[in-house]
C-alpha cells in the first residue's frame, strides 16, 4: 500500500513537472523576441568576433573597468558606485558574453569559461585603453578580472575583487539548470523573466535592503528578453569555470583589495583562503552588507579611488 502511495506521488510530481516545464518554455517563446541588432547599441566586436556591450562614462584621465556577477542585468548594477566616483575617472562597464546586452551564447563550451571571458574582456580594455587600467569585478566578474591580472598584468594597474568565491561549490539552483529537458525552464524561472527571478534578484528590498531603481528593473527586463538568454545563460551553468585562477592568485603583482560583504553568500573560509594565498592584498569587512556593491557603494568606490594612480 505504503509503494503504491509512493509511486502516485512520484507520478502526479512527473506529470506536473513534465506540464510545468512545456508551458513555461512555450512562454520563453513568447517573452525572449528581441534580437540585439534591433536594439540601438554599437557593441564592440572582440578578436574572436564576440559582440559586448560597452558603456563609457565620464571623461577624466583614469580608466576603470567594472565587471559584474552571473546576473542577467549586466553592468547597471554598478549605478551606485559609479555615482560616488569622482570626476577623475573614466568608466567603462562591460557586459560579460551573454549577459546583459552582449551576445548570448546559447552553447555550453569554452566561451563561458572564466578564462575565456577574460581573453574578450582584456581585447576590449586593449582596444579602449591600451594600456593598464584599475579592473573592480564583483563575484564571476571578479574571477574575471584575476584571470586578466594573473595572464595578462600589463593591462592592469589594480584589482578590486568585491564578494569574489573561487572555492564554492554548486547550489541547488545550479543543479536544477543543468537538468536536461528541465534546465531552460528553471533558468527563466529562477534567474530571468521569471515569476521568482525578479525576488531573487533584490531579495532583501522589503526589509530595508538594496532595491533597483526604476532604471535598473527597465534594463534587467530588456536584458531579460533578449533572444536566447535563457539557453545561453543555462550553458553558463552547465560549463565548468575553467580558470587558471584561484591556482596563480599568489602570481599577482598588481596592487590589490578584496571586499567582504559580512551578511552575503561568501562564506568566511573562502576569504581566509584567499587571503592566504594573496598576503599583499588589502583586505576590507563590509558589515552587515549583503552585497558590497550594492548596499555599500561608497565603500567600493573609495577602494577604486584608493588603487588609482595619484596626480
């Protein structure tokens, strides 16, 4: 009797999932219509032919490149610390391939890989500048930007790694995207257009945490509707990092500061850990921020003001 149960129950979950999974696709049909030529933006066309979008702001004399996280909104997660730098600087935010208003990718393989990522965004900055500029990348875009230091310290003055976890094992969410015929539908689900994407995105905004301005939900939801965004960022998932970094982070030269959000996801072990493998660097607690950038921005700027070349 008990097995029977069991294997109704099994059923009914089946048939629900399999029920879920067809008309949620059929809805990524519907939302993900817009392709990136149809859009008003002038990317910048890597060696390798990758499209990334770039945004530059301001005009002053000391370039700084800000990387983002694994988040489909892309680089306008950076509007607050970018507003609490001074005129000094030259911005530039750079959508990673597949997120934001760059390329989607919708093929897992090496072009997700950190390593790979860091090939186009060196081309970019080499491109842009020619020359060593002050990287600020937060989680993936952190990654980012040490593989760039580590292989390619020419084009790097400083590094700003805020909430970076180079030793985190999978979540459930991660596991969940790269179930096969499931996967896409759970990816839209959970990390863009849908219904639980957007709470995930600012999940402490109701208790007086970080929410999105007007501006951001705007250019999350474009992102969100860029053909492929979520195969392509379900490819992401399903690709391994592929980094000669956290194995070459005690092979960077160039002046460094790592960021700590004491109420984020970075457990305290992978900060000790790299710590221990970057004695130089300049370490910073963020208290009671959940993520740096975000909750804190005048604490991320005043870093990246600190590792500017003075004059």
């Amino acid at each position: 009797m008990v097995f029977r149960i069991v294997m109704l129950v099994v059923l009914v979950v089946a048939v629900g999932t399999a029920i879920w999974t067809e008309v949620t696709r059929d809805r990524i049909g519907l939302i993900e219509d817009v392709s990136l030529g149809e859009l008003d933006i002038q990317p910048v066309v890597t060696a390798t032919g990758t499209k990334l979008n770039v945004v530059r702001e301001g005009e002053g004399a000391v370039p700084v490149v800000l990387l983002h996280d694994a988040d489909v909104a892309g680089g306008v997660t950076w509007d607050g610390v970018v507003e609490g730098l001074d005129p000094r600087f030259a911005v530039m935010r750079v959508d990673l391939p597949g997120f934001g208003l760059s390329e989607r990718i919708p093929k897992e393989g090496s072009r997700h890989t950190v390593a790979s990522m860091a090939v186009e965004v060196a081309d970019v900055i080499r491109q842009a500048y020619g020359e060593g500029v002050v990287i600020a990348g937060v989680g993936l875009g952190g990654e980012v930007g040490a593989e760039i230091a580590a292989t390619q310290p020419s084009l790097v003055s400083g590094l700003i790694m805020v909430d970076v976890d180079f030793y985190k094992p999978e979540g459930w969410v991660e596991l969940v995207e790269k179930l096969p015929w499931v996967g896409t539908a759970a990816t839209y689900a959970l990390e863009t257009a849908g219904p639980l994407a957007a709470s995930r995105w600012a999940p402490n905004c109701e208790t007086g945490g970080w929410c999105p301005s007007t501006s951001q939900i705007a250019a999350r939801d474009l992102a969100a509707t860029i053909v492929g965004t979520s195969e392509s960022l379900r490819a992401f998932r399903r690709t391994p990092a592929a980094s000669q970094v956290p194995s070459k982070l005690g092979d960077i030269s160039v002046p460094t500061q790592y960021l700590w959000s004491q109420a984020g996801s970075v457990p305290r072990e992978s900060v000790d850990r790299v710590q221990a493998s970057m004695p130089g660097a300049a370490f910073e607690v963020v208290p009671e921020a959940w993520q740096a950038h975000l909750d804190s921005p005048e604490n991320v700027a005043a870093a990246i003001s600190s590792l500017a070349p003075q004059g």
